[in-house]
C-alpha cells in the first residue's frame, strides 16, 4: 500500500484516487525491487548481487555493455556480470538497474506543448550525472546516492503523465503563464509531483535520502534531515541541468536556492565550472541515456 504523507484533507482527497490507480497498475520491476534490496543489504555482497542480476538477461547485457563503455575507459573488454559487478561496486550496479528500470517508463514518447517524455528522460539521467559531480566535488562519500536521488528526483512528473494525464495536459498548457511547474500543478491537480513521487518512496524501496529529494529538490531549507546535502546536490543539480537547456517541461522555471549553495559551500564560479563541466561527464555517460 502507497504511504500518504501528511496533506490537508482537500489536497489528500485529489491524491487519493491518483496513488490507488498506480498502485493497482504500477509496481517497481520486480528485479530492480530485488537490486535495491540486496544493494542496500549491508549483510549482501557481490555474489547476492550477481545471483539477482543474471535472472535478468537484459539488464545483464546492459551492465556489461555499459561498463565496456567509454564512460570507464577500460583497456580490456569483459563479457563477465561477476567481473562488471566487481569492477562496478554494488551501488553502481544499483544505479544502472534502476536506470534501466525507469527508462522502460519512457518507451512511448509523447510531445504536449513545450514538453515531451524524451527530454524528461534526458533531465533525468543528467540530474543524475550532475547531483554525483557535485557531491564528488564536495568530496562526500555517498556520492553513488546523489545519482540516484537525481535520476529519481521528478518521478512524480512521469506518474503524473501517466495516470493524471488530463490533468496534466492541463498543467502544461498553462505552463507558459505560470511561475513554476509546482503552481500549476497544484491549481490544476490540487498536488505537485514532489507530493505525488514521494508518496511512492517507501512502497518501491527507495532508499531515504533518494525519498528526500523527490519531496524537497525544489525546497532543499524546508528538509531538516540526515541526508540534506544530498537534496542539496539535487536542487543545486536541478538548476544547472535546467539553464544548460536540459529542463524536465521543456521551459525554464526553476531558480538558484541560496541556502542550497551556502550549504554546500558553492560560489557562483563553482557553479560556472561545474556547468562547464558537466558537457564532458554528459558526453562520457553517453551510454545512460540509451540503457
């Protein structure tokens, strides 16, 4: 059963028929549910991985094809999942499972106005590659979670699209006049994406900090918790994905957050050149976008 976040009552009584029909429909692939479980099992290793992934050919191939990719510049090619496994670290193969997951959302593009299901997939991916550059340039550990958190952070938008689709129809069409995607969806749905992907969180297994920022990515201050600077790289990531002509509606309606670059210690020319930046790890993680 989806958990419901604490909403007033009018906001509660428009979701409500939105989460039961997805959760009637739509579920996580079983065998990304499985990756996640055993990737976050801190009692699993590598060869619990393994035995998970190679139930699934496909996602196999993928692995294998992307660590042979130039994103990892190896010398010697493998066709072994155990030496890609071992190669990759769990949270990698982790992360490309739930790549690959999500990407089967994207099968059948579809163009609304100034959106369409292709450019969110890019947006997606390259929040993803971004939030990761900017913990690594942060020197956090978590780093691997800062790419998950971003290639999650606008499910909402994709369940919206999905299973709210008249009324996000709507959403887009006004989207022109509106001040961001957030106002719009809830004048026209009375709920926005961050309320509608975060109520999905904890039934698919994500993991807490990839739950923050779904919720908070665009409101990094108004998140007290343990993984605040990962929601911070997601806000700030958010940002610069979207004035690099990268946006998840097809329009530019987000804005800087102060406190997200004063809590990580970022200054406009760090910004400048993780922008710059960003060009070369989006060219190296080519393989990403076509899992």
């Amino acid at each position: 059963m989806v958990a419901t976040l604490s909403v007033s009552d009018d906001v509660a009584a428009a979701l409500e028929p939105v989460l039961q029909r997805i959760d009637e429909i739509s579920t996580l692939p079983q065998i990304a549910a499985r990756v996640m479980e055993v990737a976050n099992d801190p009692d699993a290793g590598p060869i619990e991985l393994k035995q998970v992934v190679e139930t699934d050919p496909a996602l196999s191939a993928r692995i294998i094809r992307c660590v042979n990719s130039s994103a990892y510049a190896r010398r010697i090619k493998t066709s072994s999942l155990q030496e890609a496994i071992a190669y990759l670290g769990m949270k990698q193969i982790r992360n490309l499972a739930m790549t690959a997951s999500i990407s089967e959302l994207f099968s059948v593009d579809e163009k609304i106005g100034s959106y369409c299901r292709s450019q969110l997939w890019r947006h997606l991916v390259s929040v993803g590659i971004c939030a990761r550059l900017i913990a690594m340039r942060r020197k956090m550990s978590n780093f691997e979670e800062a790419y998950l958190a971003g290639l999650l952070h606008d499910l909402g938008i994709v369940l919206e699209d999905q299973y709210a689709h008249p009324g996000f129809v709507a959403v887009i069409r006004a989207l022109p006049n509106a001040k961001s995607l957030v106002e719009a969806e809830r004048a026209f749905l009375r709920f926005d994406h961050t309320l509608l992907g975060a109520s999905f969180a904890a039934s698919w297994r994500f993991p807490e900090a990839a739950a923050a920022a779904i919720r908070h990515h665009h409101a990094s201050a108004a998140y007290c918790g343990e993984h605040i600077n990962i929601v911070r790289c997601v806000e700030v990531a958010n940002v610069i994905c979207t004035l690099k002509g990268i946006p998840s509606v097809g329009l530019k309606l987000v804005k800087i957050s102060q406190a997200a670059l004063t809590g990580l210690s970022l200054t406009g020319e760090d910004i400048r050149v993780l922008a710059a930046d960003l060009d070369q790890e989006l060219a190296a993680s080519a393989s990403l976008f076509q899992i």
